[in-house]
C-alpha cells in the first residue's frame, strides 16, 4: 500500500517553508518538501518553477491544514477581506499589535484603563510581510 501525499502549501522561499515544516513537526506531522534545493541555488527559479511545495500525507492534511490557518492569519477588514499593502499590494499584512489572544486582549485592557485611554482610540499600524512596509489605515 503505498501512501498518498497532498499538496496544502506553496512558499516562494525555502526558508519560509522550512518555518512551517518545523510548526508542523512540532504537531507530528511529517512533511516533504518539493523543489526546495533549486530553489536555495537561485532564489530566481522559484517563480519559474511554481515555489516550494508542502506537502504531507492524506492522513495529515486536514490537521495541517487547520495549523496552516493558524499561522498565516493575516489582517482582514471588516468584511473579511485581505488588508492590501498600499506600497506592494500584497495580502500577507500583520496588524501590528500584542493581541494575538485573550491573555493578550486581557493585558490590553488593563493597560488602557489604567491609561485612562480607550481602545477604539488607539490607531492600528499595520506591517506588511512581503515589503516591510508599515502604514495605518485611514
Ligand atoms: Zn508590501
């Protein structure tokens, strides 16, 4: 019986899958990487050759899948649409805060009453990762 593998990821950059691959392993899943080494010859190839393919087994892909989601929760408006980098156009932008979770939430609003400040006052900055730009919303 042979085992069935699913692509659940394409990465321009080795180093950006190896990332996930390791938050992927931490959960037991076991990952393979496709055209990885091209692409650490000639960081170039990448486009040409369609990046660096994620994958894992059948079994594992809707689990990894879900830790995918996780990880790359990108900032959203409030109809659920990426946020555009306004310098590259690119979706793959961070709301530039401490606020991952309620802990953090939890911190957050501690901190601005004891500021005496009120959250829906506070500016969000966002930061781009695809060219670092950073910029706030209007
Ligand atoms: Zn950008």
């Amino acid at each position: 019986m042979e085992p069935t593998f699913e692509k659940i990821a394409v990465f321009q950059y080795s180093a950006e899958a190896m990332i996930v691959k390791g938050r992927l392993e931490a959960d037991g899943i076991d990952v393979f990487l496709a055209d990885n080494n091209t692409i650490d010859t000639d960081t170039l190839v990448s486009n040409a050759i369609g990046g660096v393919k994620l994958f894992v087994r059948t079994a594992d892909a809707t689990k990894a899948k879900e830790i995918l989601a996780e990880i790359s929760r990108y900032a959203v408006d409030n109809n659920g649409n990426n946020i555009i980098c306004p310098v590259c156009n690119g979706t793959k932008v961070e709301v530039m805060s401490t606020v991952r979770d309620g802990k953090g939430l939890l911190g957050f609003f501690l901190g601005t009453l004891m500021l005496g400040t009120l959250p829906f006052l506070m500016k969000y900055k966002y930061h781009c990762n695809d060219c670092g730009n950073e910029f706030e919303m209007k």
